[in-house]
C-alpha cells in the first residue's frame, strides 16, 4: 500500500488564492493510474484553504462568531478543490471516492481523537482510490481545528503501514532552509543520524499547518515505524511516476536497518 499527499502548494497557486495548478493535478491523476499501486491519496488545501483559514484565525479555535463565515468558506472553498482534484482522477480511468474529512474525523486540541474507519476499509476492499483532504473538523477543546492533509497521512500511516509514503510539495524534497528564502542544499538522504538536525531546517512558511516544519513532524512517527517516506516536488512531471518505480528523486527518510 502506497499512500500519497499531494501538497497545497503543488495542486494549487500558493500566491493566487483560489486557483488551481490544473497541469499539476492532470499529471498527478495521470502517473497515478499508471502506477496502479496508490491506495490512498490526501491533498491539500493551499490556496483554496489557508488564506481564509488565516483571515478568520481558524487555527487558534473557535473565540468568537466572526469565525463562523470563514468556517463556512474555507470549508466550501476547500470543497471546490477536492471536486476538481476527483474530477481529474475521473477523468484519467480511475475510480476515486471522497472520504468526507469533516465527517470523518474528531480531534481534541487538534489531534485526531475519533476516526469513523468503515468507509476507508471498505472503499479500499472494493478497490475504490480513497481521497482526502486537509479541512476544518469539530474538536473536543477548540470547538473546532484545522485538520492538516499531513496529520491525516501520519494517522492514516499508523492505521494501516503502508510500505512508502510520498509527500509531494512545489521543492524538491527538504533543504538546508526555505528553498525559496535562502541559498540552501538539498538533502537526499534522512536517517536516524541526521533527522534531528533536518528537523532544524524545516520553516515553519506561515500558512495555517504549520508549513515544512508541521510536516517534519507528522513525519516522524511514520519514520519511527520503519517505512520509507519520500519527499519529492511533484510540479515537475514524471517525478511522481518514477518515485513510485523506486527511483525518488528527492529526498528519501527511512530507517537505516529496515530494508524496502
Ligand atoms: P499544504 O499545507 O497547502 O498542503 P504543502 O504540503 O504543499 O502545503 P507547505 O506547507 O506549503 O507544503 O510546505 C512546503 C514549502 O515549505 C515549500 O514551498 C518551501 O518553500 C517551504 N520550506 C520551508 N523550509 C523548508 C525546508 N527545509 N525544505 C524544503 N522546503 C521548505
Ligand atoms: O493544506 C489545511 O490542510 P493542509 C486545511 O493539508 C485548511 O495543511 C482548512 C487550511
């Protein structure tokens, strides 16, 4: 089982609100049918989630009814993303199913706490392709949270041990700092060895998930069960595809003792 996060900043125009990198998610649809092995994709909210999340301070709960309008938008906004990401999927010969998040999940001080699972198993049994996506979510302190796409696949992970999970962003995998800030490396390989120091380089970019650093850390646990997580730019295309035949080109986190 291969489990997927296509990155907000991929699938959409992060400095555009509300549009979308539509030759992104063709590819995207496109090289996962020809893989034929993806079990569950996750995407982002980017441009359709974290400016109006940011504008009502969604992330910080609920304190106030101001807030209400933007959980209505950024939950009809991050809709529209999720029908034009479906719709390629469509397009392209596969069978997706939209796994409703909001429906689906309960979180307390923003950690997943409940998980409805019978959907999920039963869509995977019938050979559906499970999509879900970063959203708003009811929880038991805030009144409500933002539910990253990140967390999901960590959860998700730990659920069900897929053998690889790719995140996919508008980089090339993690740097020695913000790629787009500071004159940086890439670093193609995390191991025990080194993942603290990684930790260190992810910034936190300001969007409302905390950017490469809320990342790193939903990658963590995932790392700690000994499957391999690849971190790879998915606007360039092909990369996906050739990720997924084992040759990553980006940046490879795994455990140095577990083999593949
Ligand atoms: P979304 O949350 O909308 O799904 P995403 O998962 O695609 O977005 P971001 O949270 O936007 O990812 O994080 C990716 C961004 O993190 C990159 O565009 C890059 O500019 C920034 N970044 C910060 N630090 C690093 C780092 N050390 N290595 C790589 N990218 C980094
Ligand atoms: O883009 C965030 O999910 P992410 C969801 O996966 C919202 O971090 C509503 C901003």
């Amino acid at each position: 089982m291969i489990i997927i996060k296509a990155g907000g900043s991929a699938i959409t125009k992060k400095s555009e609100d509300f549009t979308p990198n539509m030759e992104v998610i063709s590819n995207l649809a496109q090289e996962i049918k020809e893989a034929g092995r993806v079990s569950i994709l996750v995407h982002g909210a980017g441009s359709y989630g974290h400016p109006i999340a940011k504008k009502y301070s969604l992330g910080k709960g609920y304190f106030d009814d101001y807030q209400l309008k933007g959980f209505s938008e950024t939950r009809a906004s991050v809709s529209e993303l999720d029908s034009i990401v479906l719709k390629s999927l469509m397009k392209n010969g596969l069978t997706p199913v939209k796994i409703g998040t909001f429906s689906n999940f309960i979180t307390s001080n923003g950690r997943i706490v409940e998980f409805h699972k019978e959907p999920l198993l039963r869509a995977i049994e019938l050979g559906l392709l499970p999509v879900f996506t970063g959203d708003l979510v009811f929880d038991r302190t805030r009144v409500f949270s933002i539910l990253s796409g990140d967390q999901i696949v960590s959860y998700l992970s730990r659920l069900l041990k897929p053998s690889r999970v790719v995140f996919g962003t508008d980089v090339d995998g993690i740097y020695t700092g913000d790629p787009k800030k500071e004159n940086v490396k890439l670093i193609d390989t995390v191991t025990e060895e080194n993942i603290k120091e990684v930790f260190k380089f992810a910034k936190d970019t300001g969007d409302a998930s905390g950017g490469m650093e809320g990342k790193l850390s939903e990658i963590l646990p995932i790392f700690d069960m000994g499957i391999e997580i690849d971190v790879i730019n998915l606007t360039k295309k092909g990369n996906l595809a050739e990720t997924l035949r084992g040759n990553v080109k980006g940046t490879v986190i795994k455990k140095k003792n577990i083999s593949k």
